[in-house]
C-alpha cells in the first residue's frame, strides 16, 4: 500500500474508489466500508483509496479539548493496508483545510486532486467547514463533479449502531469484552516494560509494567483477562489498572503477570489485547489479602481464556 502525505503528491491513478474518515478504531462499521471500496475497485479494474488526516480534525479545531483514542495511525495503515487498500492519502489537517466549503472540497480536493470517480461514505457523514455538508448536498455535488456517491448503511450490533464513541465509552468503562464485539477484535494498548517496585516479586506475582500512553483510552481500573503478545508469541496473562491502593498510591500503571511463564521484559515492546474485565480496583487489608485475592484472580482469568481460545477456534 502506497501512503501519501501530501495532495499535491498524490498521482493520477486508474478509477479510483474512494473513502474518507478519521477511522479511530477500525470497526466493524469502517471494515464495511473498507471492504466496500475494495470489491468495487477490483471489479472495475480501478484503485482503492481512504482519504484520511493527521493530525486529528480536532486538535486543529479545538486545541484545548483532551482527546484519546482507540488506535494510532500506525495501527490505522496496518489495517488499510490489511483490507486491501492501495493507497492511503494521509494528509494534514489545518486551519486552511478547515476553511474549505463543501463545495470547495468536492470541486478542489475529490475533483481536482483526487479525481474520484466513485465514493464510499456513511450516511451520516458530514464534511467542509464547520461540518456544514451533508450527504445530500455531496450528492447534489458529485454528478457536476463527475463521480458517484454511495452511502453505506451503519453497521447495528445488539441493536446499537457501531461508533467509535460508543466503543470509546465501552473500554472507559471496563467493558472491554463488549466492546471487542463491536471492534471486531480485542482492544490493545502497547508499549516499553519498565522496572517497577518489585513488589508484584516480594508477593509471589511479578509483573511486566508499562506507562499508559496519554493519547489513547484506557479501561477504567481494575484487573483484566488479557493476551500479552512479545515477539509474535500470544501468553495469556492478567492486568491491572490503576495506582495500587493497598500500598501507597502512585502513578497509574498497567501492570501484567503472565501465566506460566516468567521471561525477562524489562526494555521490550509488549502489546496487551484485553480480553474481558474481572473485577474493578480494590483496597485489601493486607498484603496476604491481596495475594489470595490475585490467587482468585488467575483462576478466573485461565477460564475466560481458555473459553475465549476455543471461541476464536470456532471462528
């Protein structure tokens, strides 16, 4: 897949297919767009393309608003790249693009720079200045422009539409198992294990401990079934969020044990894919307290993950 970040960089390419979005998460309601545009590219011999920005829209347009999100862009151009998309045109968002009328983005940028020939969005999309256009008037739009607009029906889970807001609400919640459903896969945060206070050691329990990215939404605290993944290997383990309350507090940490297996981390690049929540964060009486309770915890853990595996199997 070809990325390009800049318009003016883009070249001409055979009937392109087009999409455009933020596409925080990579849902189950992006995927049917994304493979939309794939199948209709193939079959008329053209090119697939996902119109997509960085920075975010919303760091440009209210630069005071803390945002956090599902995945980075790198996560995002692994995925297109995934799906089949032949190019992805990831460019900056400014205050000048922000200007942009509709009908100065439909004449300028998916006429002129882009050359569109069909379009792949929502229903509910909305684009131009203050997000003034909507789908009728991309659709008034594009026949002058010379291409097609398709709107794609919402993707509806448990009679909930798929939306990034709702699966960002799902993992601060803790309701990581529910919003893997809507994701279409387990929600994963990364990073680079550090030393920690070696008290998970002292208690029987050492643990792999990484910082919490400060972009990116975190499940509320608590401990978790998940899936650590350290050099391609998948070690099923269990998590916890938060800032250890029975001892003094500190920085809010995600800290793994993985079962059976002990291998030095410290310095390494892990992923941890949260499978589903077991209980919320708690104060305990003592440290043998704590123990017994984590005792609990792998019990349930090793249950939610073995079913989880065989889950996976049947799919």
């Amino acid at each position: 897949m070809n990325v390009t970040r800049r318009l003016d960089q883009h070249l001409p390419s055979t009937y392109p297919v087009l999409t455009i979005g933020n596409f925080d998460g990579l849902h189950r309601g992006h995927l049917a767009l994304l493979q939309s545009v794939v199948k209709s590219a193939s079959a008329k011999g053209g090119t697939s393309l996902v119109l997509t920005f960085d920075p975010h829209p919303m760091t440009v347009l209210s630069p005071t608003t803390p945002l956090r999100f599902l995945t980075t862009m790198e996560d995002k151009l692994i995925r297109f790249r995934e799906v089949g998309i032949c190019e992805t045109l990831c460019i900056p968002f400014d205050k000048s693009f922000a200007g942009l009328t509709p009908e100065e983005f439909v004449f300028k940028i998916l006429r002129d720079h882009i050359g569109v020939r069909e379009l792949y969005v929502g229903e509910q999309f909305a684009f131009g200045k203050g997000r003034s256009g909507r789908i009728d008037d991309l659709i008034t739009f594009s026949a002058p422009a010379g291409f097609i607009v398709h709107a794609v029906p919402p993707v509806v889970i448990d009679g909930e539409i798929v939306s990034s807001t709702r699966i960002r609400a799902m993992v601060q919640s803790g309701d990581v198992g529910r919003a893997r459903r809507f994701l279409g896969r387990y929600y994963a945060l990364a990073g680079t294990v550090i030393e920690g206070s070696h008290r998970g050691r002292e208690l029987g329990w050492p643990t792999a401990n990484i910082r919490l990215p400060q972009d990116r939404v975190i499940p509320s605290d608590g401990v978790y079934a998940v899936q650590t993944v350290w050099k391609g290997r998948v070690i099923e383990s269990v998590a916890y969020i938060g800032t250890r309350p029975t001892f003094d507090a500190g920085e809010r940490l995600l800290e793994v044990y993985l079962l059976d297996e002990q291998p030095k981390l410290y310095g390494e690049d892990i992923a941890v894919l949260f499978v589903e929540r077991l209980r919320g964060d708690q104060v305990f009486d003592s440290p043998d307290a704590l123990t017994q309770q984590i005792d609990v915890d792998v019990r349930h853990a090793r249950g939610i993950l073995k079913a989880a595996a065989l889950s996976m199997a049947d799919t």
